[in-house]
C-alpha cells in the first residue's frame, strides 16, 4: 500500500488491528528508504537499532528527536528535488528546524489536513476569520510554522479576513464586516492559541465588546505553554470565547511543523484524536518503553506522510495521555488522548553559565540587590592566612552542613561538609608550609548558578587566604539553606568579626552598575564560568592594580588501564564504578572536572567487550541516578546530533540512564572538545588506544582533570612536558574529579589570593 492509497481511507474509521498492520508496513518501508537515501540518517539508525530496539512493530521503531532538523543536510532529497522549506516557531534565541520538502511531500502534507479537517467542517468553503495579521505571510522571517497554519487552514475558507492589523491591535473594521457578510452564518476562526486569548479576547474583554459569532467554530492551536503559565486552562479558554464572541464550537489541534498536515484534531468531548493516517505513543523516559493507556509520558508521533526528510517517527518535548482507542463516545476510532504540557526543563547544573546576558531579558522586572549573608560595608584591611579564627568558622559550618545533610541527602553537601572538616584544613595549612602570608584586601567573587555549592568553596578559599570576601549568587539560591546557616553562624559571638568580611549578595545579571561598583572595589576578581561570561565580565576592568582570575570553559577525561581494570575482583569493581560515578552524575556530569571522554590505555584482543564489565558496573550505580525526563531528553537528542555528524563507531545503551559511544577515529582537537562538552546526564565517548603517545592528539588546552587508574600520574605529566602541551591542569585517582583544590585550573589560586610576609 502507498499513502496515496491510504488517504482513501476514512479519516476515522480504521480499528486498531488493521490500522497497526498498516502503518507498520508502510513506516518499515519508509525507514529503509531513508537510510538508503539520507547518508546521516541511515549512519544514525545503523548505529541505533542495535542499541535500542528490543520489540519489532510500531512500538520498536527508533524515534528521531525533533531537534534532529535543526542540523543542516538532514533529509533524503537532493537541492533540485527542494520544493518548499518549512521552518518551526522555535523558541526565541534558539535556532529553529528546517524541513526540506519534495513537491510529493508538500501536496501529501495538503491531502492529509484536507481530509482530516473536512471530516470536522464538512466539505464546503466558509468564510473565515484568520486572528493574525496578513503581513504574516509577506514577512520571510515570520513565514514558518505559522504562516504554513494559515495557509494549511486556509483551503476550507471561502472569504478570508484578518482581524489583526500590523501592530497586532484589533482589526474590528474586518470582523465586523465578515460578520455583516456571513448572516448569521457558519463561519471559520483561526488561530493560534495563545494569540487568539492574547491579542482578540483580551482586547475585546477590556473593551467591553462582545461579538455575535454563535455560527463560528474556532480551530486554534500551539501556544498552550504560555496560557499554563498564566493559568489559564482549556475549559477556561472555551468559556470565556464563547462568553465575548458567542461562539460555542471551539476545537484545538495537536501538531508540528515537522509533521505539518498531520494534525490531530480534538472532538466534541474534548479529546485530541489520532486519525487513520498517523498513530501516537507514549514513551516512558527511563528505556523508552511505552506507557501503558491512562498513564502520562512523553509524546512521540508516527506518520508515515514524510517522504522528503527522515521525520516519520518523531520524539517530541511534549508530555501526554493516551485516554483510549477506538472506543470515544464522539464515535471515532483510533487513538484518543491528552497532551498535558511541556517536558519540565530541570536546571542543568554545570560551570557555563555564570552570566548569560540573553537571560536577563526574559525578567520582566530585573532582581534589585538583595543582602543575603554578612553585611554591605566590607573591612578591606587583609589578615593571616588561615588564621585560627577563620579556620574556627569554617569547622564550625562542616557541623552545621553535617545537620543539612541528614535532611536533603545531598551528595554535594556531604563533599563541602568533607572538604570543610578541621583535618582536611589542617593539611591545606601544612602544605603550603610555615612561611607566614597576607591577603590582598577584597575579593569579589561572581559564582556561577549551576554548580551549587561553588560559592562556599569560592568564598572560603578568599577567607583562608586572608581576604574580606563578597559573593554573587544568582537568584535561585537566594533561598538556599545553606546560606542561613552561614547567616546564623556569623551572628554568634565567636565569629562576629567575620560579619564584616563575608557579604553574599544577589542581584540581576542586568544589573551591571553593580558588577561594576564591585569590581572598583576589589583587590582580586575570581570569575566562574564558561568563556561567554568571561568574556562579558571583562569588558568591566579590575583596577590597575587588582587581579582578575578566570575559570572559564574546560573538558575532562578518564585515561584507565583497561587490563587492570577488567581483572579486579567482583568487589573493587564495584568500589571503582561508584567512585567514577561519584566523578560524574553528581552534577549530572556539567562540571568542567566531569570527565566525559574514556581512553582505554594497552594492546590486546577483544578488549572492546571485555571493558563492557566496567560499564555494566557503572549502569548499576546509575540505577540511583535523578534522570528526569528532561535530562533523557536532551541527552537523546545529543546521542542524535554526534550520530548525525558522523561522531559514533558503536553505542551501547543501558536504558537512558547510560549511554557509551565509541569515537569513529581521529579528529580535530576542535571538534572533539565540542563533542565532549555535549556529553551530561550520563553520557559517555570512549576510545581504545594501544601506546600511551596516542594520548598526545586528546590533551589539548581545554582539558582541565584526568581521571586515572593503572596509570601513573607523573606519566601524564611527563607526557605533557615532552611534548609541549598546553593542556591538562591536575590528574587525580578516580573518584577524586571534583576534589577541591588549593590548585585548580592550572592556577595556584592560593598564592594568587595572598602574598609573602617577608623572606
């Protein structure tokens, strides 16, 4: 069967059993042609259906992000077969997908939302209200999704009139007269959702306008995340349009721009249907696996209409509920369901993100400056480093974090609470031996918002070595336990005096007058973040005589003896997967000493499978990971993107808790750093390599930690004096990354933060 010949089926009158044997049969075909048609696609699913698909039919196909059409070249057409391109809405600041389509595919497209749509209007042309502004189609840069929906749409309009004008302001002019021209009459609105309540009900409420569209039937969809965010829910949105307009029939839709036609329509009783000609899933994010009826997960849409690009079987960002099948009471077989929101987008945590300028513009009204521990005023006189006082507070906040631990069950606290005891303080204080060493004054810290607890080991480095300290903190960790402790702690008598030299504070990014107070002010600026935040705090110098420290964008690694790892007893591999966990999915694997690139170092036979007992280790330490559907999504659609590049060899999978990839071959020190840097949420590239020199093309500048095991610290060290390398700043023992140290970066930030008193 073709499409063609499917389309000639009722829209909604397939059972389930045939229907399933048909799309099956028609999609099977599909991704063959595909994978013989576009080189990345067929590079991806080569890769992927051998790592994933455990069932056979609908539910074992492999879907492709939706995010996957943001890259260039992925479709299986040739330029002079390119009829059309469709671009996504996207989300502002992010780069929106483009859909190649074939003169096929464009009329397939047509068809589809012609016969679905005529099965809910009937077939006769009706004037028709479109709520947007005709310059929508004139415009290139607006011509996307939306125009394509108005377009799409448009073919059951007889008589079309916009009823907003350039400015997005109410064309009542239009409406009326459509309503003049209608008698009373079934008419056709359109419109997106959030800009049919934003800029047609809102206006008309607020006027005071009612209208008399009671033969109107409103079609409207997208948008729904901004209205969720105001509150706003779908039986509300139908009662206060039928309340303003008078119209009673209001009918959402389901769909994208990269299944454009393929639309799902919502009946009479509120439910979105799958129609004949395309079929719906509900993915449960921790394998993949699909949900059972009645229970929500992540949407992912099958259609087998898409000839011109690989988008047959889509993974979307979308949370849903399949209600039932061919048992609707509005009569409809198929699929009925709910779409219950957007994927919640967790915070990612990680050191690229202190100052991102674009973020401040999403702030209606921008943070103002808010004290949150210590005080404004600083002492700018510098004392002893690690004076006994100082040493004192920071023992005495290890207790208190002890107390936080018990209640939040933080991997991160029990680390600072670790990192602050008496006895680890001590050592750092003999090892930098008897000489006695003086602040510099002030140091002004700037922390970045997704490595939690950076700030505490930032401002007791500043403290130790005999600075006053003050400390921004993004926003969200305004209300951080954490931070009252140290508030607390700094009211008892014994560390009064430290009031005066600790100041934590908040503000906006925008606020830059602020920065820029506090940088005049300082003695030292330690800026972390990625090489943007960097380069944006920068642009506001320290004074002539002030140090400016960066810690900007670095990748690490892990360079393990696959022999000596592969034959420790059932126990030590355990103790040794727990200890690189520990490296890695403790900050969801962002931090820039998170290694995400394994070498395997030594020759020998089937050393591929063998290293597989590691890795199935590392899987079971996982299995207490946080994955949250946000986290597998994104880590998905990044599997995608290197598989698409041409990046992978081989993939394992376990679950979508632990994905490996294995390096296809050498590559530009550029483009490997790039690959590194996307791996998070327990995603890792490994590589075999037989002599310790072929390590040479991996240490470039950017790599910061390497994790070792049966590998000699000073071999790396030697390695990098004899060949010139600029990169690799500490190699440690697994399970010792994200150790704090006097040492990081390559900078000794100690002698950096104090100077010598005397000889």
């Amino acid at each position: 069967m073709t499409y063609e010949q499917l389309l000639e089926r009722e829209p909604y009158g397939v059972g389930k059993e045939e229907k399933e044997k048909l799309l099956t049969g028609l999609l099977e075909d599909l991704t063959e042609d595909h994978m013989a048609r576009c080189q990345a696609y067929g590079r991806a699913m080569g890769l992927l259906r051998e790592a994933f698909s455990k069932e056979r039919g609908i539910k074992g196909m492999i879907p492709v992000p939706a995010s996957a059409f943001k890259q260039e070249g992925f479709a299986s057409i040739s330029e002079e077969e390119v009829f059309k391109v469709m671009t996504s809405s996207g989300t502002s600041g992010q780069t929106p997908s483009r859909i190649l389509l074939d003169r096929q595919t464009a009329q397939r497209q047509q068809k589809t939302l012609e016969r679905i749509g005529s099965s809910f209007l009937g077939k006769k042309r009706l004037p028709m209200l479109i709520i947007d502004s005709p310059d929508v189609l004139k415009d290139r840069e607006l011509f996307s999704a939306r125009g394509a929906g108005i377009l799409g749409f448009s073919i059951f309009g007889a008589r079309r009139r916009y009823g907003l004008k350039r400015d997005m302001s109410l064309n009542l002019e239009e409406i009326e007269t459509l309503v003049r021209e209608a008698a009373g009459g079934k008419i056709l609105v359109f419109g997106f959702t959030y800009m049919v309540w934003k800029y047609f009900y809102e206006p008309l409420k607020n006027a005071g306008i009612t209208l008399n569209l009671s033969g109107g039937v409103l079609i409207h969809g997208g948008g729904w995340k901004k209205l969720q965010d105001q509150a706003v829910s779908p039986e509300e949105f139908r009662r206060e349009i039928q309340r303003v307009t008078g119209i009673s029939q209001v009918r959402s839709y389901y769909g994208m721009a990269e299944q454009t036609g393929s639309i799902y329509m919502e009946c009479e009783y509120g439910h979105l249907h799958a129609s004949t000609y395309s079929d719906i899933l509900i993915r449960n994010m921790e394998d993949f696996s699909c949900c059972p009826n009645g229970e929500e997960g992540v949407v992912e849409v099958l259609s087998p209409m898409a000839g011109s690009y690989p988008g047959h079987v889509l993974l979307t960002e979308d949370k849903g509920i399949i209600l039932g099948e061919d048992d609707c009471k509005c009569g409809r077989k198929g699929k009925y369901f709910q779409i219950t929101g957007r994927i919640r987008q967790a915070e990612v945590r990680g050191c690229s993100d202190t100052f991102e300028e674009k973020n401040a513009k999403k702030l209606k009204q921008p943070q103002e400056l808010v004290l949150l521990a210590g005080s404004m005023e600083l002492n700018p006189r510098p004392f002893k480093a690690f004076s006994e006082p100082a040493m004192a507070f920071f023992q005495r906040l290890s207790e208190k974090i002890r107390c936080l631990e018990r209640s939040q069950s933080s991997q991160e606290l029990r680390a600072l609470s670790f990192w602050l005891r008496a006895s680890h303080l001590k050592k750092m204080k003999e090892k930098l031996g008897e000489s006695m060493r003086l602040g510099r004054g002030v140091a002004f810290h700037i922390a970045p918002s997704n490595v939690p607890y950076l700030f505490v080991y930032s401002c007791a480095l500043g403290i130790l070595s005999g600075n006053s300290c003050r400390v921004r903190v993004p926003e969200k960790l305004k209300d951080e336990a954490l931070i009252g402790c140290i508030q607390r702690l700094l009211r008892e008598e014994d560390f009064r005096w430290l009031g005066e030299r600790i100041s934590i504070v908040s503000y906006d990014h925008s606020q830059e007058h602020w920065t820029r107070k506090f940088t005049e002010e300082c003695d030292v600026r330690l800026l972390w973040g990625g090489d943007e935040a960097v380069r944006s705090l920068r642009r506001i110098p320290v004074g002539p005589g002030a140090l400016d420290i960066a810690f900007p964008d670095r990748v690490s690694m892990a360079v393990l003896d696959w022999r000596r790892v592969v034959e420790l007893p059932p126990e030590e591999m355990r103790s040794l997967a727990a200890r690189f966990y520990g490296d890695t999915y403790s900050l969801d694997q962002n931090g820039c000493s998170c290694p995400k690139l394994v070498c395997w170092l030594g020759e020998g036979e089937g050393r591929e499978e063998m290293v597989r007992g590691f890795w199935d280790a590392v899987a079971q330490e996982a299995s207490a990971y946080q994955l949250t559907e946000y986290k597998a999504s994104r880590k998905y659609a990044c599997l995608w993107r290197q598989l698409i590049d041409g990046g992978g060899r081989t993939v394992m999978t376990w679950g979508n808790r632990l994905y490996v990839t294995m390096l296809s071959g050498a590559m530009e020190p550029e483009r490997l750093e790039e690959k590194m840097a996307a791996q998070r949420f327990g995603s890792f590239l490994q590589c075999f390599l037989d002599r310790m020199e072929e390590l040479v093309p991996f240490l470039s500048d950017r790599i910061q930690t390497v994790d070792v095991l049966g590998v000699k610290e000073e071999e790396i060290w030697n390695l990098a004096a004899d060949y010139g390398l600029r990169g690799v700043c500490r190699v440690v023992p697994v399970g010792q990354a994200l150790w704090m140290d006097m040492n990081w970066d390559g900078k000794e930030i100690w002698h950096m933060l104090s100077r010598k008193a005397g000889d």
